[in-house]
C-alpha cells in the first residue's frame, strides 16, 4: 500500500473547499483547463479550485485521429482536421462559458512532427482567440507525463510509459523528480501505419526502436508505471475478463506474472472474444494489439517487479506545473483525507487527537500501516451528515469511488472497511465484499479493530475532541484498559462498555476500565 504521511499536513494551507490559503493562492482563482491535443484524439479537462488532488468538474472527449497517415503522407489527417474545428470552437466555448483560467491547448506528436502542423495551430486560433496554443517537444511532452505521475506517486522510482497515438514517451522516475527521457514514434496509430497493420512487422519495429534506448536495461526489476489511453484500455479488457472488483484502473496494479500472461492474452484473442467483455469502448480495439506488444517488449527489457496502471499523466502534470505549485509538496493521500474532513465532518479539531487515541492498539504497525490509520481516523466523521440508516453504506461507498490521485485500490479498501465498521456495519455484512477481496485477512483485522476503536471513541466524546482529551487506552498482559479521569465518569457508561468489550474481543482481549 503506497500511502505515506511524509510532508507537512496539508491542514496548513487547505480551507474549505481544498482552496489554497494566504499569498500563496491565486486570487480570485476558481477554474483551469487544459486541452490535450493527441494523435488519436483531443480532450477537454476542467479542473476546480487549487488542491493536492486535482479534481476534474468536466472531461470531455472527441476522437479525431490526425496522426492517421502521418507516417505516409507526412501530414496531418484531413478528415480529423475538418472535424476539429467545431470541437475545439465548442471546447473553447466551455472554458469560458465556466470562467476557466488558465486555458491552455497543449499540442503533442501528430501536430509537432507534420509538416501542416503550425499552419493547423493558425487555423485554431481563429475559432480560439486569445488561447495559448503550445506544441510540445518530446522532452516537454516527457516532462509533463512524469510529473502527472509523481503527482500520485511522490515515491515513484522506477519508468515510466507514456503511450498516445504518435509516440511513446519513456522516462526514468525516482526521488520525486524525472531524470532521462526519451520519445520513440511508437503510438499506436504511428505503429500501426509504420508496419502496415502486421502485427509481425510490428513487433520488429517495436524491437528496433526499444533496444535502441541504451538507460533502460539498467532499470531491471523496478516498477513499469503505464500512461495513456491506449495502455488504459489494456487495463479495462483485464479488469472486465477477471472480474477484478473495483473498476477503477487508477493504481490498478498487476504483478509481474500475471502483466505478462495479460499481454500474451491480448495479443493471441480474437477481436470477437474482446468484443462481448463488457464496459469496453469498440473504437479501442483496433489500438489493443499494437499497444499490447509495445507493452511486452518494454517488459522483456525491464522485467518490471510490477505494472501500474496511472490515469494521471500530461493533463495532471499540467495542472501540477501550472496552478498547483503551492500544494505540490503536500502527501496527496493525506491531503485527501483532511480534503474530506473539511468538506464533511463536524470536527477539524478531533482527527488529530484520534490519531494519537489509537495508536497504542497498533504498536507494531508499519509505517504504511500508520499511514493508513492516520488517514481512516481524518476521514473518520465523513458521513456525519448522511442519513443515520445509510450511513455505513454511504462512506464505506465514497471512500471506495472517491478522487484521489494516490489512493490505491488496498488504502481505498482498508479505509471504507474501517469506516464502515465505525458507522455500525457488521464486518461480515456482504457490502464490504470488495475490501476482503482486495485486501490480505490481516488487514482485514486491522480495519476492523480500528473501526471498532473509532466507535468506541465517538460513543465517548460525540464527536467532540473535548471529551476525549481525558481518556486513554492500554493493552497490558492480555487486558484492554479504557482509563479515565474522575471528571469523565460519562466513559463507563453503559454504551461504551459494550463497544469496549467488542473491540477486546476483536483483539482476542478482556477489557476494563479504571480511574486515573
């Protein structure tokens, strides 16, 4: 589980609504959209406010395939570009209509390498005036990519792929920050065109322009993190063939073995077979094989210890760049849980004090597993204002389908699980399915102890941190101890010794309580 709590708390610069406090925000700075103008297709992102985890409030997105061709004509597609007026005039028209600043149009392979290029960018500024338009070079084009990655992943270390339709950046990541680069015209409609559809001739480019990047060997064994629609949709196929219970492919993860009898099997499968999974977009299937053997010659030579699937790439790096610079140094996972705390709970104050409140049931956790904890105890009042009957459902399902750029699937699960338990869900109730199939029985355990310890502390203070600040937990040679001074005579009661007792007993415990 990759969530860490390094970094300052992001309760320090975020205020309601997750917008940036003092000099350091934009004023009067509410919306910013990008355009991302690809060889295969061109899509609108609005992002609100200025926070850790950028949220998109609309993402639209046409397909015009300009790079069609391109490797043969050397221009761009006429038919894409007949379309593209009226998509980027209605684009334009939204962005201003929602009073989007900055509005930037980022132009990436197909525009940059054909030789109608910029005289296709004059003709956008005439149904886009006063837009920057900026055709980006491999290396910025590689850039961006990197940074919409380390904008989830902070403690990513190791390459990044980022595959469109006229190329395929590569870039080693570590330590926060990119180092070498590179762009090869591997995209799947340029590789497409460059072999002639024969996915044999394919597999020879491919082979030719990969070996030729002479720092990849040197990465073997470190993660593969896979950017763009095209390996997005290699994701979509495996999610939908194996039944995987969370569809979300941001973060989706898969481990060395099971990456490469994935790519053997979209490789060898009929279209037919590819056609009747479920959920999938047809317009993809075209782009499935010639993505999928750029994936396995990258994995014969990395011989990645995993694949991750990441949704963030340009766009995100974008944002990152350009209007949240302020927040950048935040962790994204625990930017998010004070994020939800602010939006919906009673309290800013109590987290924190839940955080230390727990800690002495969990003496031997990992760091990861503090993190964890830390975030379920922000997140923990989050369903405050959600009807007392659906209360459990209701968070454990937003923490599972929440935004959050470096929320992976097992943190999603374990923190809905806890919540779930702390808003009186049975740990066996068949609504928390999807967390027991994603996460080991241990951390199961885990979420549910604390789940149970967070309803035993708001049985206590009602949500205020107030009447928490006077009692205390202890294991000691097999007994769980609730202590509490002379004044808090309330944490006896006969509520809280029945939750108290159910957390001993999930601990395998007694409990008591004492005066101190």
């Amino acid at each position: 589980m990759r969530v860490d709590a390094n970094g300052p708390s992001a309760s320090a610069k975020i205020e309601k609504e997750g917008r940036v406090t003092g000099s350091d925000a934009p004023q009067g700075h509410h919306r910013a959209a990008i355009v991302d103008l690809g060889s295969n297709s061109v899509r609108l992102v609005v992002f609100e406010g200025v926070t850790r985890n950028p949220v998109p409030i609309f993402n639209e997105k046409a397909t015009l395939r300009l790079g069609r061709g391109l490797e043969h004509t050397g221009r761009l597609n006429e038919d894409g570009l007949r379309l593209s007026r009226d998509v980027m005039s209605r684009f334009n028209a939204i962005a201003r209509a929602m009073d989007a600043h900055p509005f930037e149009v980022l132009a990436t392979a197909a525009v940059r390498d054909a030789s109608n290029g910029h005289e296709f960018v004059e003709t956008l500024h005439e149904c886009m005036p006063d837009v920057p338009i900026r055709i980006l070079s491999g290396e910025e084009e590689a850039d961006y990519a990197a940074t919409g990655v380390l904008c989830g992943l902070p403690y990513a270390d190791g390459v990044v792929a980022d595959i469109g339709g006229g190329s395929l950046e590569l870039i080693r990541v570590a330590n926060g920050r990119h180092h070498e680069a590179c762009t090869k015209p591997l995209g799947v409609i340029r590789l497409s065109d460059r072999s002639g559809g024969d996915l044999k001739r394919a597999r020879e480019v491919v082979e030719a322009d990969l070996d030729d990047v002479d720092w990849l060997p040197a990465l073997k064994g470190k993660p593969l993190y896979l950017v763009g629609g095209a390996f997005r949709a290699l994701a979509r196929l495996q999610i939908a063939r194996t039944h995987y219970p969370l569809n979300i492919v941001h973060l989706y993860t898969l481990g060395a073995d099971e990456a490469r009898e994935m790519v053997t099997w979209l490789i060898d499968t009929p279209r037919k077979t590819l056609e009747k999974l479920p959920g999938f977009p047809r317009k993809r299937l075209d782009d499935v094989p010639f993505s999928a053997t750029v994936l396995r010659r990258l994995m014969r030579i990395v011989q990645p210890s995993q694949i991750i699937f990441s949704v963030d790439g340009l766009r995100e790096g974008w944002y990152m760049r350009k209007v949240g610079q302020a927040v950048a140094s935040l962790d994204p996972c625990r930017a998010l849980a004070d994020e939800a705390s602010q939006r919906l709970s009673r309290s800013m104050e109590l987290p924190g004090d839940l955080v230390r409140w727990t800690a002495p049931l969990f003496q031997h956790e990992t760091p990861s597993e503090t993190s964890l904890r830390d975030m379920a105890c922000r997140m923990s009042d989050i369903g405050s204002f959600d009807h007392p009957e659906y209360r459990a459902a209701q968070t454990y399902l937003r923490v599972m389908r929440m935004h959050g750029v470096g929320f992976d699937h097992q943190a999603r699960a374990f923190v809905a699980m806890t919540l779930a338990v702390r808003y009186e869900a049975d740990p066996a109730d068949p609504l928390m399915e999807v967390s027991r199939r994603l996460l080991a029985p241990d951390d199961c355990d885990r979420a549910i102890q604390l789940g149970f310890a967070l309803r035993l502390a708001y049985t206590i203070c009602g949500g205020t941190a107030a009447l928490l600040k006077n009692t205390s937990l202890a294991i000691e040679d097999g007994t769980l101890w609730l202590s509490h001074d002379s004044q808090s005579s309330f944490a006896a009661g006969g509520g809280v010794k029945r939750r108290l007792d159910r957390l001993a007993q999930s601990m395998t415990l007694t409990a008591q309580t004492r005066t101190c």
